[in-house]
C-alpha cells in the first residue's frame, strides 16, 4: 500500500479575492506500515493535506495516486478509499451522531455492505482494541468523557478496516493518563494490526517518543521530511516557524554549553536519561 502525492496544490476560495493557497507544491509518499507524525503551526496546511489523503477535498492541482491509482481517475471509488483511509477528527463529536456507542460503531461497516452479523462481530472487535467493553455499548456517545468519545470514533473507523489510519489531534484536551492511553493504545495497533499511523500533533515530546518519520508543513510546503531524530537537529529553524524540539533536546544543549560533555541529539526523556548518566559515570570515573 502507499499514497503517494504529486505536486499537489489546494486553494481555498479560488479565483475570488479571497483566494488563499493552503497546499503549495506538496509532494511525498506514504509507505505501508508507517508510523508518521504530522506537525505545523496553526494554519500551516496540516489540516488541508490529510483531507487530501482520503478524498474529502480534492486538489487544485497536481495528483494523488493510492497504490499507483490516481484517486481522481474516471471509475475510480471515493467510497472504497475513504474505507481504506480512515480519519478520526480532532473533535470527535463531528464523527458521533448515532443513539448509542454500538450502533455508531456499526455506522461504517453497514455503508460497507456487510452482513449483521459481520457488522457486529467487526464493531465488538474495534470496540476491544480501543478499550471499550459491553458495559458501554448502550450508552449515548454524547454522555462519554473526551478520552471515551476519542475511543469510539477510532473504534468507529478500526470497524471499516482501514489500511491507513489517520488521527488529527486525537489528544487534545486529555490529562497525562488519558493521552498516554490513546496513544499506547495508537501504537499497539500500529505493532499488532499492520496499520499505517498518522498523527497530528502539536506534542513535539508526543512524536518524539511515538513516530518514526515526521512531516512538517509551514505556509502549505513540506518544509522537512525524516527521521525524528534528523528533524529535531533543525531545532533553531522549526523556532523560526512557530514550532520547537522536545524540552529535553533544550535541556542537553543547556548542559553542554555549561561543560557537560552530554549528547545534545537527545529527544525523549529516556535518551536524556540514559546521556547524563552517562556523564556521571565518566566523571566519576575520572575522579578515581
């Protein structure tokens, strides 16, 4: 599986004077079991791009071709992609609308076609994966916490099966325990089920810790494109955009201009851990 964009552009409000261009020359691919986090200021294109991902807005210009296929080809079905790419909102109500969690899990498995029984089975399947049990399952989707309603609309497009799962923001909003939760949760099925992850986030400990390649997006562009690890090295740049490293990296920059002879590429608490225990060893040993 891969998605891959070419040259792809979006303005909003085209040939009018309100005219603004939100995608500006976009092109990148998305390989089959990647773990990719999304970041960028407010109204840097994020947004834009993963609506582009699943057909919900259609490119200005430029293509996007899902396993070699232009998603804009004659014949070609949204409705099939839109199964295979699944989008989870960063307001999960926008995806809740149904009397209660189980009937709204089953929601895209019946526009799927499939057999109730099937439907069912998928949803108490989904449901599990996210940590939801029976106790739940009549309950209004609108009576859940945040971190619950979270739950139900990634349970909501687990059930379609999806190849590509892409999350906008899944923890805003949540304490400590219930973002780590999500996101344990996020990784897990990444590990177990094969999926394809995309993370919004505005956590740069959060992508840090969590994804192996990060994309970021300024002003519409593609501005970086890798590792974590290489990406976070731009630390000064990403300021000039509104963004910044992982605290962490800051705090192994401050240590070595200090004298410390401590790795500076660190960007998880565990990396600075282990860097500074690091040079306490070593003092010590040259005390001895």
């Amino acid at each position: 599986m891969a998605i891959t964009l070419e040259h792809v552009e979006y303005k909003y409000n085209e040939g009018t004077p309100m005219e603004t261009e939100a995608l500006n020359d976009v092109s990148l691919e998305i390989r089959d079991g990647e773990f990719i986090g999304l970041i960028g200021h407010t109204g840097s294109g994020k947004s834009t791009l993963i609506q582009h991902l699943n057909g919900l807005m259609r490119a200005t210009s430029g293509d996007i071709r899902y396993n070699g296929e232009s998603i804009y080809g004659e014949g070609f079905s949204m409705k099939d992609l839109r199964s295979r790419v699944g989008l989870v909102f960063q307001y999960p109500e926008h995806q809740l609308f149904e009397i209660d969690v189980f009937t709204d899990v089953c929601f895209g498995p019946k526009n799927q076609g499939l057999s109730k029984e099937e439907i069912e089975r998928r949803a108490k399947e989904a449901l599990t994966l996210v940590g939801i049990d029976e106790s739940y399952y009549k309950k209004s989707p609108f009576e859940l916490s945040g971190g619950e309603k979270r739950r139900v609309a990634i349970a909501g497009v687990l059930a379609m099966k999806p190849e590509v799962l892409i999350l906008d923001e899944p923890t805003a909003g949540l304490d400590p325990r219930g973002r780590d939760e999500i996101l344990g949760q996020l990784v897990r099925l990444h590990d177990e089920q094969g999926l394809t992850v995309i993370l919004v986030s505005h956590s740069m400990e959060d992508v840090a810790k969590y994804v192996d390649r990060i994309m970021v997006m300024d002003h519409g562009c593609l501005v970086f494109d890798d590792t974590p690890r290489a990406v976070f090295a731009h630390y000064r740049e990403l300021e000039k955009i509104g963004l910044a490293a992982p605290q962490v990296t800051y705090i192994a920059h401050a240590l070595k201009e200090a004298g410390f002879p401590v790795r500076t590429d660190v960007i998880t608490v565990a990396e600075a851990e282990e860097a500074i225990l690091c040079t306490l060893a070593m003092d010590k040993e040259r005390e001895n």
